[in-house]
C-alpha cells in the first residue's frame, strides 16, 4: 500500500532564506509526483508534476526533484517570500492506478515565511 | 477560463442529518473527482467519475455516502446520514481526460463541512 510522508508538519522561516521541503514514498512504483499549493479555505493549486521518468522540474522560484529508487522528493523554494506562506502537499499518482486519476497525498508541511 | 465550482462553501449540521455537497467542473472536463480532507491529513479520493460512469469508488463509504454525475457535468455528493467523523473539507477536482497518465486535475475551493 502506498503511503506518502511530508517532513516536517510545519516550517517557519524569515524573509528571503531558501528552504527545502521534503516527501517520502514506500512504493516506487508511480506515474509522476507533484506539488500542489493549498491556502486557507481554498482548494489546490497544482505547482509542479515530475514524471517518472525525469529527475526534476523547475517554475520560477521552485524546483522540485524526484529520486525514484529512494522513494523522495524535495521542493526547494529560493529566496522565500510571505506570499509563499501556505501549506504545501506532495501527491503520487501510483503506477497501479491504471485509467483512473487517483494521487495518493501526504499530510502537507504548512509554511510561514514571516516579515 | 472559469474553475471548479463548489457550493455550499461552509455547511454545520447535528450528526444523523443529511446533506448534499455541489460542483460544476471547467467546460469540457470529461473526470470528476471528490476528493475528502480532514483536518491536518492529506486528501483522499471518495470517488472518480469519466463523463457519467464511476471509475472508481473503492473508498466511498457507501452506507451513508453517494454520489451522481447524472448528464456527465455536474455533480452532487451526499450523506445520509452524518456523523462526526465526517468533519471535514470535501473538495471537487476535474481533468479533461483520464487515461493520460500525467494530466494535472484542477480543484474547487471546497465545501468545509462541520457535524456537530
């Protein structure tokens, strides 16, 4: 059964410092791995999806790797800004899932980028 | 190019009473997806419709939980009836297809559901 872990629940930083959120997964075998960004009350906003195939994606000030083998992602967030300030939850689409779009998610780590 | 589209965004009710949860997906979405967050957890797929089929369902507590996608655009998830555990934000997603493998889903803003 795939299960997915975020490390850790809660991060709080200061302006301008780049920081590294961190996933695991127990089962390697996935479709891809992505990013989302959720704010309070409001639904998920996709931020990256990696392939299996691929090693890393980059948006702007994000950078997300996959490192499939070892069943981790990281998302590096450069120059960090209070408007990043939001919980941010990695999901794997398991490569069992066959035709349907089920992502299996991690609890989330919940940022605050003060000031 | 409009969203996802949930309503109610917040609803209270007293364990054993009913509700009913809304979503209008993007034009043109053929998957829909309802997906159940408790609070401090990850969300989980209840269930996935392609048009109006069910995909998959295999977590849906159906004793108490359904849902329908009866023209194969909107949709509607109810509980019948409500207890306590299922406090929690039930989100809406869709995708234009399935079957693609690395097809991103758009999400709603949630419906918060409190069962006091």
């Amino acid at each position: 059964k795939q299960e997915v872990t975020q490390i850790p629940a809660a991060l709080s930083v200061p302006e301008g410092e780049n920081l590294v959120l961190n996933c695991s997964f127990t089962d390697s075998a996935i479709y891809n791995l992505q990013w989302f960004r959720q704010d309070p009350g409001k639904g998920l906003t996709s931020l990256l999806l990696i392939q299996s195939s691929q090693r890393e994606q980059t948006s702007g000030r994000l950078n997300a790797s996959l490192d499939k083998s070892s069943g981790r992602s990281t998302l590096y967030i450069a120059a960090s800004q209070p408007g990043d300030s939001a919980t941010y939850l990695c999901a794997v689409r398991p490569g069992t899932s066959g035709n349907t779009g089920k992502l299996i998610f991690g609890q989330g780590t919940t940022l605050q980028v003060k000031p | 190019e409009a969203g996802v589209a949930q309503s109610p965004r917040y609803k209270i009710i007293e364990k054993r009473q009913s509700v009913a949860f809304w979503c209008n997906p993007i034009s043109g979405h053929a998957t829909l997806y309802w997906y159940q967050q408790i609070l401090g957890q990850g969300p989980k797929l209840l269930i996935q419709f392609q048009n109006n089929g069910v995909v998959d369902d295999s977590q849906l507590p159906k004793d108490r939980f359904s849902a329908e996608r009866l023209k194969g655009v909107d949709s509607t998830l109810k509980i019948q009836p409500a207890k306590l555990e299922d406090s929690a934000v039930y989100l809406c997603a869709s995708s234009p297809v399935t079957g693609r493998q690395n097809e991103k889903l758009f999400f709603g803003s949630g419906t918060q559901l409190s069962v006091l």
